[in-house]
C-alpha cells in the first residue's frame, strides 16, 4: 500500500469512529489538571470506572498539590486501596505533591517536557493531561490504542512511543487527542484483545485485521459491550 493510500484508509476509519462515537471523551471525571494528573496516575493497572469511584472523596480531601504532599501516608493507602497497588500509587501521589509545589509552584505545567520530570508521570500520562486538561494535542498510547493502531496497520511497533510516532505522522496534529478518544472508545467497546467483534465493527471494510474475531453480524453484537474502563 503507498503511503498517500495508507493516509487515506487511517482517516477514513478516524471519520467513521468518530461518527460511530460521537461523544467519545477522556472517561476519568475531572474538574482541573491536577485532578485530571492525579486520575490518569492512579488509573495504571485499573480501570477509568474503578477510579472515578474513589476519586470525588480524594479530590475533596486533597484539593492542592501541597495538601498531597503533607497527606497523612496511611490514610491515603486507605482512601486508594480500591484501585490496586494503593502503597505505590499513595507513594507516587506523596512525591508528585511534593514535586508540584517545591518545582511548579503547586501547578501542573502545561508542557511535555516538564509534566515527564514529574514522579510517576511518562509520556502517556503527560498526553492525557496535555491534551483534555490544557486543549495541547497529544497521542495517548494505552493498551488499547497501541492494539488497534497495529490491527489497522498504522504501526507494527509494540513500543509506545514509536507508535506515538507512527500514529503522529499519519494525521493531521490537531486531530491527535480526538483520535486517541475514538479509537481507545471503539477498542473498549469492539475491538477487543480477545475475539473482537468483527462482524459488528463499522470499519470492518477497512481493517486488516478483520477476521481475527467473530465475522457473524448476529454474533458479533453480542460481544459488543460497554466497558469496564
């Protein structure tokens, strides 16, 4: 396939993903960047839904970075003990609290370079923020996205930040944070890693991959489901 060909198809199924979701939006409840910061950090190995279950009591408890950062450690754990590893992520709050105040005067930094000399913060988390929190487009390269990227053939890499680049370098910049909405939408919804529902899947006609899950229409919507995050 030429590259102009391969361009067309990836915004081709962009389009239709986002006429299929069309109120496709970064699914962790937040008001400000620091909420949207501290929710992206703890949402490693758990789900958006797991998260915005605890997060209105942490939220109202810790409404600054400083208030992170002087948090009693024990009763932290406590409050983050429904999203998994509740000792590390409360570690990780500590010292971003900490780092927030002592570097950013208490404010989250609108820029990549500085958000990734954060503690617990990579280039994934720094795209979430950049891109729902201060409207600076950025390609979130979660599991899903990374999966779905390699099933339309935008990408063979397994390594998040080539695909960032793979992905980047197929679409026009501004479109990039809408896009990651879309796709990680249809990949918790659809495309699943396990038995995708091909045969209800609205880019099918384009998708390289289509075969690798149920092709039956009636089948497939079956296992059409709305996600657990």
């Amino acid at each position: 396939m030429s590259r102009t060909a391969l361009v067309r198809r990836a915004r081709t199924i962009n389009r239709v993903l986002h006429e299929t979701y069309p109120d496709a939006h970064c699914e962790l409840d937040f008001s400000t960047p620091l909420e949207l910061l501290v929710a992206t950090v703890l949402s490693a190995q758990t789900t958006d839904k797991r998260v915005n279950l605890i997060t209105p009591i942490l939220f109202a408890r810790y409404p600054t970075a400083a208030a992170y950062a002087a948090a009693d450690r024990m009763e932290l754990e406590e409050l983050l003990k429904p999203v998994g590893f509740f000792r590390a992520k409360s570690d990780t709050l500590l010292k971003l609290g900490a780092a927030l105040t002592e570097n950013f005067g208490g404010e989250v930094p609108g820029k990549l370079a500085q958000l990734v000399t954060l503690p617990g913060v990579g280039r994934k988390t720094a795209n979430v923020v950049l891109g729902n929190a201060f409207g600076v487009p950025g390609i979130t390269v979660d599991t899903h996205f990374g999966r779905l990227a390699r099933r339309f053939g935008w990408t063979t890499s397994v390594d998040p930040d080539q695909v960032e680049r793979d992905v980047g370098a197929l679409f026009p910049r501004k479109d990039w944070t809408q896009l990651c909405h879309n796709v990680i939408w249809h990949g918790r919804r659809r495309c699943h890693a396990r038995n995708p529902a091909c045969g209800a899947c609205p880019v099918a006609r384009w998708c390289p991959a289509y075969g690798e899950g149920e092709t039956d229409p009636v089948k497939a919507e079956k296992l059409v489901r709305e996600p657990r995050g």
